[in-house]
C-alpha cells in the first residue's frame, strides 16, 4: 500500500460524506462553501500527486527496464 492508496481511500469518503450531507441537509454548507471545495480540490490535488510519483517509483520495472530492452532489438 502506497500514499495514493491512503489519499484515495481519504478523498473518497470525503466525497460520500459530501454528498450524504449534501442529501440530509437542504442548506449545506451553508457558509462553508469555500472550506468544503478548498478540502476537496486539496484531496483530489494530493491524490493526483501521489499517483504521479508513486508511479515514477515503478518506472522501468514494468516496461522491461529501458537499457536492456533497447540493446535486445
């Protein structure tokens, strides 16, 4: 398990709790617009940064590893 995995599993129940908020109460956020989507955007923001350098960490592993790869051709 990696940080995306957290921030992902984070950001998704954000976003359900959002929206059975959003379903139980008529007037939310009410005056909290702007801390609600400053949380999400972050939420989102981190696990797209996550995905990115987790995936760098991986790199050549699953293409065949680049080097040795270019010299069998």
């Amino acid at each position: 398990m990696n940080a995306f995995h957290v921030i992902g599993g984070v950001t998704a129940i954000w976003a359900v709790a959002v929206a059975v908020m959003g379903i139980r109460k008529e007037d939310f956020p009410g005056g909290a617009e702007k801390i609600v989507g400053a949380i999400s955007v972050l939420l989102v923001v981190s696990a797209i940064s996550a995905a990115i350098l987790s995936s760098e960490d991986e790199g050549g592993e699953e293409h065949g590893g680049g080097e040795a790869a270019a010299e069998s051709h």
